[in-house]
C-alpha cells in the first residue's frame, strides 16, 4: 500500500496544501479580503440595531441621514473586498492545477514501461484532466468557501454575543448536532467520490476505445455492444452522482431545520429577554437578521462537503502516481558515444504478475557495423527484447552489457542517446514536419543537417510539394501524412539523431510495395557503421543481415544467416516458405 492510500483525509489536505504555499501572498490578500468581507457583513447586521431604535422608535433625524450613508459605504467596501477574494483565490487553485498538472505528467514521463501496461492512457488523461481541477476546488475554492463562509458565520455570531450574550448562548445549542451532520455527510462523501473518480475513468475509456476503433466496430456492426456497454457505466455513473446529490440535499435540509430550531429558540429566549427589558426592538431585529443571514453560511459549509471530499479522494489518486517509483537510474558511467557493442548474457525477463517470463536465457552479441535480425511467430517475446534495450524494461535475470558494462552502470539519458528507433506504429506530434524531425535534444540542430536528414530518408520528394514546405503543419499524430511519409519522417528523425545503435521495430509491415521501397531504400543508407537490431515481418527485408535469431516461446531455437537456416529446414525455413506460399 502507497503512502498516500495509508494517508488520512486530513493527512492529504494537509499535503495538498503545501502545494498551495507558493501563492501563501495570495492567499493573505485574499485572507485579508474575506476578514474584511465578514466584518462588514456583521457591521451591516448590527447597524439594524440603530435603525430600528433611532429612526423608527425615537424619530433621530440626524441618524436617519448618515446610517443610509454607512450602509453604501460598507456595500462598497464589501464588494472591492469581495473582488480581492475571488480573484486572489481563483489565481492560487488555477495555478495549484497547473502545478500538479506538470508534476503528475513528469512523474508519468519517469515511470517504468510497465505502468503503462496496467494503466490505460485515459485513466491518466482522466488524473491529469478532472483529478487536477477536483484537487484545486480542494485545496483553494473549497478552503475560500470555509473560511469565508466561518468567518462571515463568526462575525454574526460575534455581532450576536455583542448585543446579546444570553440569547446567542441559548442558540448554540443546536452546534454539536451540526457538527455531528457534518461529519457523517463529510465522510460518505468520501466514500462516494473514489468510486465517482473511478467510474469517470471508465466512462473516458470505454469511449475512447468505441471513437478510436470506429471503423472495426461499424464493420462488425458493434455500435449496439459498445452503446450498451457505455450506457451500463453511464448508469453506474448517474447513480454514483445522485448518490452525492441525495447526501447533498439531505443534510442541506437538516441544516436549515437545526437552524430553524435555532431561529426558534431565539425567538424565544429573545422575548423572555424584551419582556424583562434587557434587549431592545432594535437589539432583537438585529439578533433576528443576523441568525437568519448565519443559516446560509452554515448550509454552504454543508455543501461544500462535495468538493472537499471530491479533491481529497482526486489528490490520493495524484499522490499515488507521484509517490509511485520511478525508473531505476543509479548509474554514474559517463558515455559520450558507444561503441555500440551489445552482449545479452542469459536473460531472463518477465512482465508483472505474469506466471511465465517473456523471454528465457537470451544469450547473443551484436556487434557494431553488422545487422541483427529477430524473428518469430507472434507472441514470441521480438519486442520485449528490443524494449530490454534502452532499459523500458529492466531484466529479471542474467545481464546486457554495452561495451563492455552493464546497462546499469549508465544514466538512462546517456543510453538513451546513444540509440535511435524506427517503429512500425511512427509516433509523430501535431506541429510541422521539421520539428517533428528536429525532435527533444535535436531541436538546436542547424537547417542543413535537418535538409540532409530529410533527403537521405526519402522523405524531401513530399515535403517539398507542402504549402509551407518543411514548416507545414501535419496535424495530431501526423494525421494529414500517408503511413509511408510517416515512416520516412520517423527515419530522417533517426537519421539527424545518428546514434551508433538502431532499433527497427517491423519498420516496413504494414507499407504498400512502392512505400516500402523508398522507406527500404532510406534505411539502408541509415543503417552502415551503426549497431542495427531489426524485427522483421517480412523474411525477405533480412536476407542479408548478418545472423538471425529466432525466437519461439521466450527463447532463442535457431541462429545463423539467411542461408543457414534455409538449409536448416527449422522454423525458420517454415516461416519463410510460409510467406512465400501466401506472397504466390
């Protein structure tokens, strides 16, 4: 269990609101604002007292000019006092979203390859988008809501004890059992709004899956399975929010009867104290205001229960991202450029909560300047060895060893600079084709290695037709580009990085024949004098890599060239008549 699920809700506020303490100058302002809010609140209350016995009692024309006068001022007063709070505050949980908003995507971009295999995408969407903006209600518009409306209930209340310390006595009777409502409301709100977080996070996935594979599912007439299962946690959902409205409203209501109880036993008190002439009329109009005006204060601190507990239960859900580990990097080496000299040494690696490893006494060297192809069936383990690699997944058992050292001994960014990866599935960023190319460390390359590195993948014949040439746009995830363009950005990205190791994951599968020969034609100008590991779907992209491994249920069966294990007549010889037989 994380720190953060062992935590307490006050535990968590008080965590969450050291994120807070930046904008403390704010928060003072606005602090200062609703002190001063609240006193003109209570002097407006008692000035009922004068009016009342002064204008309407004993006729003083000289106070009936200047009370209407004071009650303008105090209004104006209110009000610039009220803008203070609002602003100040609205800047300090604005800014406390936005904190933890970059915090949150920082630690994601730190963690190990394996949370995102059990964490979708949305779910994270969903912590960095609605958690963030739950957390700010939390930790500043929440607090503005209690604090502004206690004070305003303590400057009635101290207006009451002023005038008349024995009816406000009397009418405190009715605080422990409020006190008691709202906790128990405090806490089943809690208890609601994880599982509303969660049931959100659902909704997110649920309908990015449907929008995201829409052409599979109007092809398989799916629209009615994924409508119902949408529905299903949309109703779940529904019941979850009425469930924090009905608390809502319930303990709205029992606020305003134990204020009404209140009101009545001032009522009576105050009367048991005008019949023995110790509260004037105006006294007791101010007494009656000022209990009436305190009712909604209290129904607010009632209310706000809801986004309370709502933005505790989200920043659990943030700390738990931020107090999860890392990925491990405790190397001190330092390495300006490898060698690129790759020796597996009996690995053994296995994903989480999975019974059997992903691959099993891996034992081969690449060596820099030759080419190494990984092949099998689906499911043999190819990419989770090349994920081994640059350290996306650490090993379970046995070593890899770049020069000489294990990988380990490095900084991850010092490995990681020393290799570059071509994907089948290219990811690209909406921006323009060059910074997509000149892209993290290589943005401060200069206009002629960037040229260079667009013509050698093939890739200039297409941008040059562009409106705005290498500073057109291409649109989210290079959405206005073919797959093959795609590709052949993906590899002058390679290209102008010119890392002595490179990874090409199926870089060809899924190209019509006319774009796999230029995206070909690009890699083999990329791949001399560099260390290049390539998984291959198509046999006939590898004949003349320099060894072949074959990889069958987590382990290496067969190694060799092309030609050898042609010979062989093993798996390696079925997979290839395989796709000959299917190629006729």
């Amino acid at each position: 269990m994380t720190a953060s699920a062992a935590a307490s809700p006050w535990q968590t506020y008080r965590r969450l609101f050291r994120f807070a303490l930046p904008y403390r100058t704010l928060l003072w302002l606005a602090g200062i604002g609703m002190l001063i809010e609240a006193a003109a609140g209570a002097g407006f209350t008692k000035l009922m007292e004068p009016i009342i016995n002064e204008t309407f009692i004993a006729k003083n024309k000289n106070v009936a000019i200047w009370l209407p006068l004071t009650i303008v001022g105090l209004f104006v007063l209110r009000g610039i006092a009220g803008y203070v709070t609002d602003y100040y505050m609205a800047k300090s949980g604005r800014g406390v979203a936005r904190d933890l908003r970059v915090q949150v995507l920082g630690k994601y971009l730190r963690m190990p390859g394996a949370r995102f295999d059990t964490e979708p995408v949305t779910s994270m969407l969903v912590r960095l988008g609605s958690d963030s903006d739950q957390v700010a209600q939390a930790s500043v518009d929440a607090l503005k809501v209690m604090v502004q409306q206690s004070t305003q209930a303590l400057g009635l209340l101290a207006m009451m004890v002023w005038t008349s310390w024995q009816v406000t006595l009397a009418v405190l009777v009715v605080a422990p059992p409020l006190a008691w409502v709202m906790d128990k409301v405090g806490r089943r709100y809690r208890r609601i709004s994880h599982r509303i977080q969660e049931s959100g996070a659902e909704l997110l996935l649920a309908a990015d899956q449907s929008l995201s594979n829409q052409q599979e599912v109007k092809i398989y007439g799916a629209q009615p399975t994924e409508l119902g299962r949408y529905r299903a946690i949309a109703d779940h959902y529904l019941k979850l929010s009425l469930k924090v409205e009905s608390t809502r409203s319930i303990a709205s209501a029992m606020v305003q009867l134990m204020g009404s109880v209140g009101l009545a036993v001032l009522l009576f008190v105050a009367g048991y104290e005008a019949f023995n002439g110790r509260l004037s009329a105006g006294g007791f109009v101010a007494l009656m205001l000022a209990m009436m005006a305190m009712i909604p204060n209290l129904r607010q601190l009632t209310n706000v229960q809801n986004m309370l507990q709502r933005g505790v239960a989200s920043a659990e859900r943030l700390f738990e991202v931020l107090d999860a580990p890392e990925e491990p990097d405790g190397g001190s080496r330092e390495l300006t450029r490898s060698q690129g000299l790759i020796e597996f040494r009996d690995v053994t690696a296995r994903y989480p909560g999975q019974a059997q490893p992903a691959l099993s006494n891996i034992a081969f060297t690449a060596r820099p300047g030759t080419v190494t192809a990984i092949v099998g069936r689906s499911g043999s383990g190819k990419s989770t060895l090349i994920k081994l690699i640059p350290r996306f997944y650490d090993v379970e058992s046995g070593q890899i060893l770049l020069d000489g050292h294990p990988l380990q001994d490095y900084k991850l960014t010092d490995l990681r600079r020393q290799i570059a990866l071509v994907g089948q599935q290219v990811m690209l960023f909406d921006g323009t084709v060059a910074a997509n190319v000149a892209y993290g460390e290589m943005q401060d390359r200069d206009a002629d290695a960037l040229n260079r590195a667009m013509k050698g993948a093939n890739a200039a014949e297409f941008i040059e037709r562009m409106p705005e040439g290498a500073q057109t746009s291409i649109g989210a995830k290079g959405g206005k580009l073919s797959g093959g363009q795609r590709q052949r950005l993906a590899i002058a990205r390679a290209m102008l990085k010119d890392a002595p190791i490179l990874i090409l994951d199926e870089a060809t599968a899924a190209l019509d024949t006319e774009s796999e020969r230029l995206v070909q034609d690009a890699l083999e100008r990329l791949m001399p004098d560099r260390t290049t590991l390539v998984i291959a779907h198509r046999l006939s992209t590898i004949e003349h890599a320099d060894q072949v491994l074959v990889l069958d249920q987590g382990r290496i069966v067969e190694r060799g060239s092309h030609a050898e294990l042609l010979a062989h007549g093993g798996l390696y010889a079925h997979l290839h008549r395989m796709q000959f037989r299917d190629a006729e």
